[in-house]
C-alpha cells in the first residue's frame, strides 16, 4: 500500500516547508518536490491545505470504572471520535482499583483496545497501591508489556489515590526502571474535608466542584510531587494543570533542578468556571477535576503555551452522558439517577457526578480554532503542543509526531478554511452531549492517516476498527 500527498504545505513543531510526502508500507520513505511514485500508489493533492504530523492525545480515559459508573465510549467509538478529530495516537490512563494487581490490569486495558482501536495506543500504567508485590509488578510492566510511563493520583481518596508512602516508593522504584510518571495532583485531605463542609451547608449544586477544590488545592498537590520528585530524582509528568499558581511551582521546582513535564487540556483552554453554574444542572456537564478555573488561568495557559512553559495539551477524555451519569449527583431526589452507592431518594450533591468531560474529538480543532486562527499561539506551538512534545516525552518520537524519513506516515491534512459547528448530533463520541454545543470552528482535519491508511476522507469516516497497533517502548536507562 502507497500514498503520496502531492504539494504539502508541511508545518512541524520546528519546520514548515512545500513538498510531497510518499508513504510506503506504513513509513515515510521520502519528502521532497515531484517525488516519483511506484506505479498503484494513490495520490492526493493538499494544495492549499496544512500537512501536520499525526496529532497525539497522552491523557484520555476509554475503559474507565469510575465513580460508581462507566466511562461511555468503548474503543471502537473512542480511537474513531478521536481520528476523526485528527488524533492518531492515544495514550490510555490504565486505572485499577486499589484491590486490582497493576500487572493484571495493563493486561486487562489492552485487552479491551486490541481489535478495537482503530489509531494507535499505548498505556500509562495505574499504580493505585504500593505494597511487597508493585516493584516487581512495576518491572513487568516496563520490560515484559513495554509500557514506559506510570500514573500515579493524589486524588480521589479512598479510590484510585495513594498516601505517601506509596507515594516515595512507587517514584523511588520507576526512576530505578527508567521510566517517567504522570500524576494527578490534588491534595486529597483538603478536597474530603472541605467538601463535608459545602454539603454539611446544603451547598450542593455543581457550581460548588469548583470551590471544593480550589487552585490552592492543586497547587499543594503539585508542590508536593516536586519534593517526592526532587527526593527520589523521579522524572514527574503533571497531568491536567489548571492554573497559573500550578504551573509557577512546577517551575520553581524545575529551575532546581526537577525533572517535570506539564500538561493542560483543551477545556481549560476553552471553558471557565462559570460554565459549572449554568442553570438546570447544565453545569454538570463541566464538572472535571481539577475544576475549571476563572479566565485569568485561562489567559495564562495560553500564555505559557506560547512561552513553552507548558509541554502538552491533552483531553483527559472522561466521557459520561448528561442525562444518565453525571444526573447521578443530583441534588434533587426526583431528578438524581440511582448508582451502585446512590440510593434513589437520598439527596444527592456534587461529589457524586462522575467527574470528566468529552473532549478527544474536539481537541484539535478546539486548540486550532481558538488558538491558531485567533492568533494566541503560532502554527508551531501547535504542533508542538497538540502532538510533538508528548511523543518526545513519552518515548515515541520521531515514530510519531513529526514528519521524516523512516517515521510512521501519520499524516494530517488540515483545511484551515473550513467553518463548522460543534454538536453532540454529528459527534462520534458515545455521549448525549458536548461540553461545546453550538460552538463555531475554523479549520479541520480534512484527511487522516495511521501508518499511511487513509482513516478519514474529506472529513468522513473510512477507517478499519482494529487497524490501531499497540506502540512498544522500552525505557531510557
Ligand atoms: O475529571 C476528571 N479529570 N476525570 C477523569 C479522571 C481524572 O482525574 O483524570
Ligand atoms: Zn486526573
Ligand atoms: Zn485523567
């Protein structure tokens, strides 16, 4: 199977030059003006149109039991939502509950995406508990499964977080094994105890997420991995970083000398925190954690992409529908849904919506859009952000995330004219809703590829459930 993309204004995290791009058996095997072709190869003309580098999402949730419920897409809608979005690389949260062997669940997580996954996938691998078995689990991962990266949550106490020690010891036995560890950090304490005290006020619509986890909480939860980092010499990825304080303490602790990566995702790019207050429980479909913050951090993530304090701009897709999950936490007993520990007739609250927001479609053309065509970030910031820099960190580039000779043909041929509308009518995720409902976007991905299959033709769907590989890596000691 051939491809050549003739005339392609190529735009890479560094580059942006004219050329034709010929794929050969999944590779790039040659870049440069009137290339010739093996007799069959297809040809497609991207005159006028932007040549990216296959976009990759490092922070999405597909099989996540969570909260009482499931995350609603499976991989099969989740990796197709996300191609057709221009994402061909995803990168999984694999998180088990604490009782769950972490070996067992990478194993448990790959058995849902094989056969499914039409873009290609790898996993972070979930350590939610540390105990005489984890090193030894933790090594198996990386040298038997080929999973370099471990994720780790301060957060969701009593659920997915661990305490300190876990803490040490799970950073301690990772730097050893050479790989790199994300982490959710918010401080679990201060999250448990002031919720009692919004719900013990009758506080309990969605509008209260947000002030039960202030910046102050995230802050100290990133504070803290930087001293767990700086203690075991671990190399740390924050993921979902919300705020201006978060961002300022990762890099104090980086000019000492840590070695930290940071993430934001599209809706704290996009959304703020009045969205949570919307009336009719709307504001549900907002609740994320860390919460959306005011327009301020929002201006500033901005800014910190644009000075490259921040590495990544991820999704943490964590779809749930409106109107059968996330009504789980209303506080009207008419209204809420029934959970597995949320018996109908009990007023409900905020804590118990399912916390996450749809977003692997929307990534890109939310960063493009917003970012790209108002003139916040450049073409290379972009790129950088949305797709080169988590391959760097994450072990996968030059495979992916950029455009050369030898590298996987993950091509996305981008229409930066085109206008459309966001709606949860014509998405393909699995939810009953967009968090950007009615939304005007500029630009999109035209044509997609996943090793030189087209998976998307002008910006319809012709991939392959099951074509997406599973990406080994080995670790860098
Ligand atoms: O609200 C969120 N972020 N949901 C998904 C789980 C997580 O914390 O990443
Ligand atoms: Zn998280
Ligand atoms: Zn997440």
């Amino acid at each position: 199977m051939s491809l050549v993309i003739r005339n392609a204004d190529i735009v890479t995290a560094t580059r942006r030059f004219t050329a034709d791009i010929l794929c050969e058996n999944g590779i790039i095997t040659a870049i440069g003006p009137d290339l010739s072709a093996p007799p069959e190869t297809e040809e497609i003309d991207a005159t006028g149109r932007y040549v990216f580098p296959g976009f990759i999402d490092p922070h999405v949730h597909i099989h996540l039991p969570f909260m009482g419920t499931h995350a609603k897409d499976d991989w099969t809608t989740g990796s197709k939502a996300a191609l057709m979005g221009g994402t061909t690389t995803l990168i999984e949260m694999c998180c088990p509950s604490r009782s769950e062997d972490p070996l067992e669940a990478i194993r448990l997580w790959k058995s849902k995406a094989a056969g499914k996954a039409s873009c290609d996938y790898t996993f972070h691998a979930g350590i939610t508990r540390f105990d005489d078995s984890t090193a030894a689990a933790m090594q198996a991962i990386v040298e038997t499964e080929s999973i370099t990266s471990f994720k780790v949550f301060l957060a969701y106490k009593g659920a997915f977080g661990i305490d300190d020690t876990e803490l040490y010891h799970t950073l301690a036995t990772a730097s050893g094994l050479g790989a790199i560890v994300t982490a959710h950090c918010e401080n679990a304490e201060l999250i448990a105890e002031t919720q009692k005290d919004l719900v013990a006020a009758g506080k309990l619509g969605p509008e209260w997420h947000e002030p039960s986890r202030p910046v102050r909480v995230e802050t100290e939860g990133c504070h803290h991995l930087m001293t767990f980092a700086e203690m075991t010499g671990a190399e740390v990825y924050v993921v979902h970083t919300s705020c201006r304080e978060a961002v300022e303490v990762i890099l104090a602790a980086k000019g000492r000398g840590v070695k930290a990566s940071i993430e934001t995702v599209a809706p704290y790019l996009t959304l703020d925190h009045s969205h949570a207050a919307l009336p009719d429980f709307e504001g549900a479909k907002y609740v994320m954690s860390p919460p959306i913050r005011s327009v301020e951090h929002q201006d500033f993530l901005w800014d910190a992409l644009r000075q490259g304090w921040i590495d990544t701009v991820a999704t943490d897709h964590a779809p749930f529908d409106f109107a059968t999950q996330k009504h789980m936490g209303h506080p009207d007993p008419e209204k809420a849904v029934d959970a597995e520990f949320h018996p109908t007739g009990k007023a409900a609250n905020f804590t118990l919506i399912p916390n996450g927001i749809p977003s692997v479609e929307e990534r890109v053309k939310l960063l493009y859009s917003q970012g790209v065509a108002t003139g916040r970030i450049d073409l290379h910031t972009f790129v950088r952000t949305a797709s080169t820099r988590a391959a760097e960190v994450f072990g996968l580039h030059p495979r992916k995330g950029d455009i050369v000779i030898g590298g996987d043909a993950d091509l996305v041929i981008w229409d930066p004219a085109w206008t459309g509308t966001i709606s949860a009518a014509t998405h393909s995720m699995a939810t009953d809703y967009s968090a950007w409902e009615g939304w005007e976007i500029t630009g999109r991905a035209e044509t997609v590829t996943v090793r030189g299959r087209v998976m998307v033709r002008e910006g319809r769907w012709c991939g392959e459930a099951g074509w997406g590989c599973f990406l080994e890596r080995s670790a860098t000691t």
